[in-house]
C-alpha cells in the first residue's frame, strides 16, 4: 500500500483524489482497458497479474483490465478475456486484491463483440477464424449483431438478434456485473465504442432494424440504455458505473457527438456516472472525414459532452505528457485522464507525472521501493550535477570524476533520481 493517505493533498490537478459516489479514487490517472489476448478460456493468467500489477505499484488511481466479455459468443478471439462463468470470479480476484494492496481502485470493462467475434488476434489484424484457418479446437463461431451486415468485405455475416437474443445478452450483462462484484472491482464501464455490440445497435451504418430497436435514435439508443439500466442496477449504488462511446462513428460515419449528446442525457438518467469519450468503430459511405490522430484527439468531444450533459468525462487518446493532462484538467475539458500505450512504454508514467508536475513521486509508490529512493536521495543531495567531484582509488590516489551529459540535453536540466532511474528524460 503506497503512502498517500497520509501526505497532504497535491496541489496538481491531476494527482489529486476524487470522490466517485462512495469511491475514493486516489488520483484522477486512469489506466484504460487494453486487450491483451492472453486469457484462458475467458480467465485471467499471470500475466495478467504483472501487467496490471505494475500500474498499480507506479500510482495509478483506476487501473482496468481487458475488454471483457460478458458471453462466451460475445469474445472477439478464443484468447479474449470474459467473466460468463462462475469459474472466472476467483481468477480475477487475487487481481483485484493485488491492485487493491497497492493503492489502486480495480476497474472492468464489460463488452460483447457482436459481429466483430470470430477473429484471430490483433497482430494478424483481426482476420476472421475460418475452417481453413483456425487451429483444432479453435473453430469458428458465428456472432450476433442488431442487422446481418459483415463488419467488413469478407468478413463473417452476423446472425440478426431477435427479441429473445436482445433479452438474453442484456441479462448476461447484469449477470456479469454481479460476478465483476464478487471479483472485487470497483469500477465498472459498459463498453458501447470500437465498433461493438452497442455501437452496432446505435449506428445507423449497421443497425437496420425496422422493430423497437432501430429506426430512429430513440430506437437504436434502446438496447444500450437496458444494458445501462441492467449494470447499473446489479452494481453496487456505492461504486461508480462509467460508459465509453464512441462519440462519432468514424470515417464515413453517421453517428456523430450530438447523437451522443442525447445518449449521455439519457445514461446520466440511469444513474452513470461518467462518459469515456472515444470514437472509431464504424465505418460508412458518409462524407464525415477521418479522425486525425493527434495529441489529445478525443478532448473536445469529453469537454462538449461534461458541459452540455453536466456529466464526468474521462479524456483519452494520445495523452502522453503529464502537463498535456494536467492542462486538460485545469482547463475542465475532463474529469479523469486515461492512457493506454503510453502506459506500456512507460509504466511508472504516474510517478513520472509527479515528478514533472512538482509533486513528490515518492508517495505514489509503495512504501518499500519509496524508502529505497529517498535513502538514494540523501546519499546523492550532496553532489549536485557539474560539482567538482574526485573517486578515491587507493591512499592518496584520486581521480577526477567527469559527469555524463547526454547528446543534445540542456546540462542545467537536472534530471531527478526517478527519471534517471526510469529512463525518462
């Protein structure tokens, strides 16, 4: 458990606690859900366990695991992870408990694939399973979805849900939620982006239906508020219930963010807590243009949907640098920031946005690693970089000591110990 409970309160924004319903969320970092692709039949494995463990050792204040799968039918891969069995809740449970230890608040991502089930992994681009291609004992399947259209050309044609279909996968949604509590979670975000099952009911690019759920935007918007109403309903009223969308479809699209501006409205009714703005997902014939892929490219639509809505955001894309957050914050765009990839290429991100953001990095980590450093500290505060500085070889031999300076670096950038030791400069 890292020391924070007990060190005043940071003056960053981003380091700051929040309070989400009966949830003390230790600061406003979130670790967003990334598919990994190493589940065992829907379960979590050790390497789960590494992979979340250390964001949570390096002071994240929500840190998710996969996309879950709320079915079977529902995972994109046979590697996917999902929480459709009893089985699964102790699996990810000492997770939980491990994230828990070290200050952090576990949260889960409950999604159903749809017509994107049936593929093979990321690193063969999602190609769909086929008989000639799958492995023995990792046959095919055949997803569901609101209208029987391939999510592309070639692509496996969905089966179209009927009413029965609809009532069955809303309630394997609650039932997942109940197992996610008996795993341990405290967050829970229903997953309606990326082009899945939800974002199929509410894009008119892929819901055809001429029944109750499609149609118009109430009617595409149906199957995603019982889903909303389900979870929110099986989950806890003390623990906060967020929702990711994609806040436009995508190139050549047709949902867009004032279509989401409604769905918001009508989530925050339900009693959600929070709107994870994305987008993508869904691509149509439309001319709505393609998503540049810059710095940040998701805050507008966090920042329109918490003032419009009067709702919590939580901004995501391509946030790399901690003062690009802590700006996003400051400027009220977004409650929380999310980071993904940039988490993978530097775990100890939190720690390190600490350090830049003039905060002591050293109490957002465990209590063992931040004694370890600080004894560093007093043992090296002495010899500031560029003083004139002699290694003693034997009696009455020295040699002068010549500080590195790393190629095109400003020498008067002093680089902390944490960033020296992470790499980060």
């Amino acid at each position: 458990m890292s020391e924070t409970s007990t060190m005043p309160e940071a003056t960053s924004l981003l380091l700051r606690p929040i309070q989400l319903r009966g949830l003390h969320v230790r600061n406003r970092i979130v670790i967003s859900p990334m598919c990994q692709y190493r589940s065992i039949a829907g379960g979590p494995t050790d390497w789960h366990l590494a992979h979340l463990g250390k964001f949570a050792m390096a002071g994240a204040g929500i840190v998710f695991g996969d996309e879950t799968a709320v079915e079977e039918r529902g995972r994109k891969t046979h590697d996917c992870a999902g929480i459709y069995h009893d089985s699964h809740i102790a699996q990810y449970r000492r997770i939980t408990d491990f994230i828990r230890a070290m200050g952090s608040s576990p949260a889960i991502q409950l999604g159903h694939s749809g017509r994107k089930a049936s593929s093979h992994g990321a690193m063969m681009n999602w190609a769909p399973l086929t008989a000639g291609n799958a492995l023995p004992g990792r046959e095919p399947w055949t997803g569901v979805a609101p209208s029987p259209i391939p999510v592309s050309p070639g692509a496996h044609t969905p089966q179209e849900m009927t009413r029965d279909d609809i009532a069955s996968v809303v309630g394997a949604w609650s039932e997942a939620a109940k197992r996610a509590v008996q795993a341990g979670y405290d967050v829970c975000e229903i997953h309606g982006a990326h082009g899945y099952l939800i974002h199929q009911f509410l894009s008119p690019a892929a819901n055809k239906r001429a029944d109750a759920y499609g149609g118009d935007r109430r009617g595409r918007m149906r199957f995603a508020l019982e889903v909303a109403e389900a979870v929110r309903a099986a989950w806890p009223s003390d623990r906060p219930v967020f929702f990711r969308c994609s806040a436009v479809d995508g190139k050549g699209g047709i949902w867009d963010l004032n279509d989401t501006l409604a769905l918001a409205r009508a989530l925050k009714s339900i009693g959600i807590d929070a709107i994870d703005c994305s987008s993508g997902g869904i691509q149509s014939d439309s001319a709505f243009p393609l998503i540049p892929r810059v710095p940040g490219y998701h805050v507008a639509y966090a920042s329109r949907v918490r003032r419009d809505v009067d709702i919590k955001t939580v901004a995501v894309g391509l946030i790399t640098d901690p003062r690009h957050a802590e700006a996003i914050l400051q400027q009220g765009h977004a409650d929380l920031i999310a980071i993904a990839r940039e988490a993978i290429a530097n775990p100890n991100w939190p720690a390190h946005a600490a350090e830049l953001l003039g905060e002591d990095s050293r109490n957002l980590l465990p209590p063992d690693y931040a004694y370890r450093l600080r004894g560093r500290d007093r043992t090296t505060s002495g010899y500031p970089r560029g003083a004139e500085v002699t290694i003693p070889l034997a009696d009455g031999e020295n040699e002068p000591y010549a500080w590195f300076e790393q190629p095109g670096r400003d020498p008067n950038d002093i680089c902390s110990p944490l960033l020296n030791t992470i790499g980060i400069h």
